[in-house]
C-alpha cells in the first residue's frame, strides 16, 4: 500500500514512521525534513497550499490514499480537492474541519445539539458587545480567536492576562489584525481542573478513541510562561492519566461520539483524527476545544505505543469500515527540544547536532519537528519547536529518565523543559484535582 503523508513537521514524523512499518509511504512537505526524507519511498518539497502540485506528485507516483498531518490545508479544503481525483484521504472535509477551524461553529454545534461538556460562552463579530460581556461577566474570562492561530492565540485571564480589563485591549488586538482569519471573539468562562487530550479515528460514523495524553503547553518550567504549541506530553500504562479516572475517560469519549454525530447532521461526515482537549473539573469533563487532526506533541505518544497496523486503520478510516485499535500497555514520555529563548529565540539558521545512534541505543526516539536540512546536510532550526525526543517504557517515571538521558546527545543553541513528566510535577496535579473535587 502506498500513502502520501502532507506535512512537514514531528506530527507527521510520527505518522510517517507508524505507516512505515506495513505501507510504503511517500511525503509531500514545506521543508525538507531529515526524518521524514529518510523514511520516505520519495518526497517533494514545496508549498503545502499549493494542491495542484499535491495532485501530481500523488498521481506520478500512482498513490490512492493521503494521510493529512497539519491543520491549515485542512482549513483550505484539501480533501476535497484531493477526492475530486480519486485519491481518499485521512482527514475531514472543509466543511467537516471546522469543529477546529471556526470555533464559533465548534460552540454552536454543542449549544444546538445539547452535547455534554459544553461551558458558558459568546461569540461576537461587534467589538462592543464583547467588552459589554466581558464587563457583565463576573468571573474570569479566556479569549479566543475564531480561527486557526497555530495554537499560540488563546490567553487566559491569571495566566497571559492580568485582569479582565486586559482581556479587553487583547479583543480590540485581535478585532484589528483579523487574527485567525476573522474580526471577531470567542469568550470563555475560566475553567478550573486539569487538562488532557483524547485522540480518536473516525471513519464518519464509528469512533475508536486511543489513550489519554497529557501536554504542556506552557514555554517555561513549573508550566509559567506564554502557551506554545506543546513542550511536551506524557500517556500511563493504563491508556488513563494519573488524575483521570476510567468513568471520567469513557465520559469524555462520549461527548466526542456525541460531537462526531452532529458533524454529521449540520455538516458533513467526519473522517480522520478527531483531538479532544479536555478540562476535568469537579462537574466531570468539559470541552475546551477539538483539532481535526493528531496533536502534536500527542500524536508522538499514541502511535509509539500502538499495537496494530497503522496502516490498516488509516484504510478502514477511508472506507467507513473502522474496527478497533489495539496500544500496548506501556507509558511514554515526550519532550520538546526547542531553540533558546523560544518563543523569542534568535537561534534560528544555527546548526542541530542530533546523535541518533547514541539515542536508538538507549531504546529512545527522535521526531524532527521545525528544522531544514541544508544543502550540506546539515539539520538547522528555525524559529520554532526543533525536535520531539521520546521515550517508551513500563511506568512514566521510568520513560521520563530514559527521555532525559536521551537529550543529551542533542547539541546546539537549544534547551528543554526538564520537568515535563517528572513526578514531582505530577504529583502537583494529582493533589491540584483533590483540591479541585472537594
């Protein structure tokens, strides 16, 4: 079976590397991406919008199925496009997407069919009818762009925002640069409990979800600093997470099979990966928002622990007749190597020493996220996050020291967060959600 993955970052390395093991998997990427170039049969590099030459570089290499990894081709209709040649594809329609695309269709959708998880919220187009909600509000408030803003556009009031009246210079930001593509606001109420992420495949009606990961979105240790694209994650060996009970995942999966139905009904049958990011708080789970596709650093942890072939899924996925997916009973640890300084980094175009040998033989993984290879060959990092580093073992303290070990056979103007995972930090969300169910 050949498969085109699109994209060009540690996601999609990851998905490359999962299908590589039953399916010959072929890359169109923005970048080139040393691991993924290695895995590939062949590979393009070019603009990832550009779907005309998606089109041909699938059809010269007679590939049928694609595997869509980032969400901004997802927004543009990707799937679509490619279906109009007969090529199929892991991922949502345009239509289908905006349960993360428009996170106005994403709350509506749940106000409309009732679902479970839903919070209090406004949606608005007008920037004075937002500072009149926000002032009404006696609580604080989360702001969110209405699109896509690569997961760096939400602020939080006691986090990035010191009060409400900043959430309000952030609304007049966001009315006058357009961010995320419109000039308009999502208000949140401020949810309290701890987060994490449910992924699932989805055939269009079937769902089978994979186990509970938990990210860190936060730039600096002891989760301070501005929210990031992911600095690290972490799954358990009961596919649960330490504060997260069995009643409260299968609650969580079934606000997503709700969520999936009404796809259905008010737009149009979801296919992919749906990525459920999830608040537990002391009135059980709530939705904070879904992606239409693998989270990144999330994807890293499920598929290092899957126990079938992926590629088989992804073709059940297709053609509707999605079964089940079977994950090892191992817990995994992730953490992102990424420039200096980042998010502010001035590091970008320096050069990354990755010794991979060094790291394999410690039974540990590398993911190339946002660097280039250069004519030289040599790996360069660029602004953003550079490398996924993971390891797998039988309890999460046992994979976080093996992860930690592993990153220092990574050389360059870089650092990470060494408290990712650790039990310390664990044990200060476990005793947080006591707190928070009292």
């Amino acid at each position: 079976m050949k498969v085109l993955v699109v994209g060009s970052g540690a996601r999609e390395h990851a998905i490359a590397k999962a299908l590589d093991k039953t399916a010959d998997v072929y890359t169109y990427m923005g970048r080139k991406n040393p691991g993924l170039a290695d895995i590939s049969k062949k590979y393009h590099v070019g603009d990832e919008s550009d779907f005309s030459c998606i089109i041909k570089f699938a059809k010269d290499n007679d590939i049928k199925m694609a595997f869509i990894g980032p969400e901004a081709p997802l927004e543009k209709g990707i799937v679509d496009e490619l279906a109009k040649e007969g090529i199929c594809s892991v991922g949502p329609t345009k239509a289908a997407a905006q349960i993360e695309t428009n996170k106005a269709f994403m709350r509506k959708l749940f106000e409309d069919y009732d679902i479970a998880g839903s919070i209090k919220y406004g949606t608005f187009y007008d920037m004075d009818e937002a500072f009149e909600f926000i002032d009404s509000f006696d609580e604080p408030v989360v702001v969110k762009p209405i699109g896509l803003t690569g997961g760096k556009g939400v602020k939080i009031v006691g986090d990035q925002l010191v009060d409400n009246e900043e959430a309000k210079e952030y609304v007049k930001e966001i009315f006058e640069q357009k961010m995320g593509g419109f000039e308009g606001v999502v208000i949140e109420e401020l949810l309290v409990g701890e987060e994490y992420t449910i992924q699932a495949f989805v055939d269009g009606e079937h769902l089978v979800a994979m186990p509970a990961a938990q990210d860190h979105p936060h730039a600096f240790e002891g989760n301070k600093g501005p929210i990031t694209g992911g600095m690290g994650s972490y799954s358990d060996t009961n596919h649960l997470l330490p504060f997260l009970s069995q009643e409260e995942y299968d609650a969580s999966v079934e606000i997503m099979k709700e969520t999936i139905d009404a796809i259905a009904k008010e737009a149009e049958p979801y296919k992919g990966i749906l990525y459920g990011q999830f608040m537990i708080t002391k009135d059980g789970p709530k939705v904070i928002e879904y992606n239409a596709r693998f989270g990144d650093p999330e994807s890293m942890n499920v598929l290092a622990v899957i126990d079938d072939d992926f590629a088989k899924i992804s073709k059940q996925i297709v053609c509707g007749n999605l079964e089940d997916a079977k994950f090892e009973n191992k817990a995994s640890v992730c953490k992102y190597v990424v420039p200096n300084n980042y998010p502010n980094t001035e590091a970008a175009d320096t050069i990354l020493k990755v010794d991979e040998e060094k790291i394999k033989d410690l039974d540990a993984q590398v993911y190339y996220a946002a660097v280039y290879q250069d004519e030289n060959d040599d790996v360069r990092l660029t602004s953003s996050r550079a490398l996924g580093v993971l390891a797998v073992r039988d309890t999460i303290e046992e994979a976080e020291i093996a992860c930690e070990e592993a990153i220092k056979y990574i050389e360059g103007d870089i650092y990470h967060r060494s408290d990712v995972a650790t039990k310390e930090l664990l044990n200060e969300k476990i005793k947080h959600m006591e707190e928070v169910r009292k």
